[in-house]
C-alpha cells in the first residue's frame, strides 16, 4: 500500500500549489492530480453541487488506487470534506486543507486578531472561525469572501495592473483592519502572495497553507508507516474540461510542464 499514490483534487489549477508542495516536500510519493475544471470555481456552487462533484472525484482517485485523498481545495474542505471521509471509508485516508492551518495558526497567533480571505463558500460557511474557536487559542478571526480572485488568477491576471488594483480594493477593507497575520484561504492565494506581501509591507504574515499542508500531509504518511519506497515514482494530472490557455498554465502553478488528461465526470 506504501507505494500507492497520493490523490489530490481542486476545482481547477489552484491545487496545483498543494501539488507542488506536496511534490517537493515528498519527492518519492507518486501523485494523481485532479482538476475539476467543468465546474469551476466551486466557491459560488451550492454545497448540494460541490459534494456531488467531490463524490464522482473520490471515486477517480479511488480507481486509481490512492492510498490518501488530500482536498486541495478550501471550498470543498468546508462543503464536503465529512461527506468524501464517510463515503471513503477504509478504503483511503482523507485530509483537508483547513485543519493544518488552523493548527498552525492557533499555535502561532494564540490571543492576537488574524484575517482571513477566500470564497464566498469558504467565508460563509464560518468552518476557520468553529475550528478556532475549538482550539480554545482566544483568536479573534476577522473574514473577508473575496471572489473575483479565483477567477482573475485562472484567467492569468497576477502580477499585473489589474491583479494589483484588485487585491488593494480588498485588503483595504474595514473588515480586515488590524489584523496580524492573514490566511490565504484558498489555494489558489499563493500565486499571489508576494502582491499581498507587498501591499502589507512585511507589517503582516501572510500564511500560505499550500506548505503547511504538505508538512501535515508528511506527517500524517509518516504517522501511519504510509511513507512511498520511492519506486516507479510518477505523476498524473486528469482535467474534467481541457482547454489549451488551461493546460499552459498549470506549467505557473507546478512550476514545471504538466501533461494533462481529460477525465470527463459525466460520460
């Protein structure tokens, strides 16, 4: 079972960034990759939509043999993350992107006031501000949906006029004044955290869970006698909608050319 692969889904190419973390954190671990790029972005689906898509993905991975299933995506950790570990069974471990970096967060910032960002699915749902509060850190959470971002960075616009004015208009909201540290919410936010940085000018953490959640994911294979012997290391990378404009930027977020296959959900 060691050698089996590791499988991780997102609604389009921000996972990619979990992936990659995951890929240099983990370099014998072979990883199937996920995509559901027909139904993105998951942050403005209804929960109803959003578990129904993860279901048909976990069944992908499943068929692929994955030994754990890493939800890559904020959205889906918030709507469907129980769902997907019922549904999963013994059959493969599955993990979120919430619980490492709110375990991070509440060791680091026990007491202070930290912002959050992230689709209005993830902002919504108050899953950060319940698991906080379960920590007992005393963390004072202020929360802001910022939804033209997914859709602006799939797009490509990142380190660009546009991105630049965007991410101002946000990050100068009331809602996140005086705040010590922020939580990329969403796991396409590292493709833009040195624009966040740069707007913050050093005065505030901005935490990418993307590393965060490799390090938990490590852990966990680590944990459990789980860690891959290294052999036959490979990666695979399925789409639900391939498009070119896609396919060249996932070279942005996996920092190295990925061949893409198209994996239809509904055929």
């Amino acid at each position: 079972m060691n050698d089996q692969p590791i499988g991780i889904f997102d609604s389009g190419i921000g996972g990619l960034t979990v992936a990659h973390a995951v890929n240099k954190l983990l370099p014998q671990e072979s990883i199937i990759y996920f995509g559901d790029t027909a139904h993105l972005p998951y942050g403005d689906k209804s929960t109803a939509a959003i578990q129904s898509y993860t279901i048909k993905i976990a069944d992908v991975l499943l068929k692929n043999n994955c030994k754990v299933i890493q939800i890559a995506c904020n959205s889906a950790s918030a709507a469907a993350y129980q769902l997907v570990k019922e549904y999963v069974g013994s059959r493969a471990k599955v993990l979120n992107v919430i619980d490492p970096a709110v375990h991070y967060v509440a060791k680091k910032y026990e007491g202070k006031t930290i912002g959050l960002i992230g689709t209005k699915k993830t902002v919504s749902s108050n899953v950060y501000r319940k698991r906080l509060d379960k920590t007992n850190a005393e963390i004072e959470l202020k929360a802001l949906a910022t939804p033209l971002l997914v859709p602006m960075i799939e797009e490509g616009f990142f380190n660009s006029n546009i991105s630049h004015s965007i991410i101002e208009n946000y990050l100068k909201d009331p809602a996140l004044q005086g705040i010590e540290a922020l939580i990329l919410g969403c796991t396409h936010f590292p493709l833009i955290k040195k624009e966040i940085e740069a707007f913050y000018n050093k005065k505030v953490e901005v935490i990418d869970s993307s590393m965060i959640v490799a390090e938990h994911l490590k852990e966990y294979l680590r944990k459990h006698e789980l860690i891959s012997s290294g052999k036959d290391v490979k990666h695979t990378f399925y789409v639900s909608d391939y498009t070119r404009s896609f396919a060249e930027s996932t070279r942005i977020f996996f920092k190295e050319e990925v061949q893409l296959e198209h994996y239809p959900l509904w055929e």
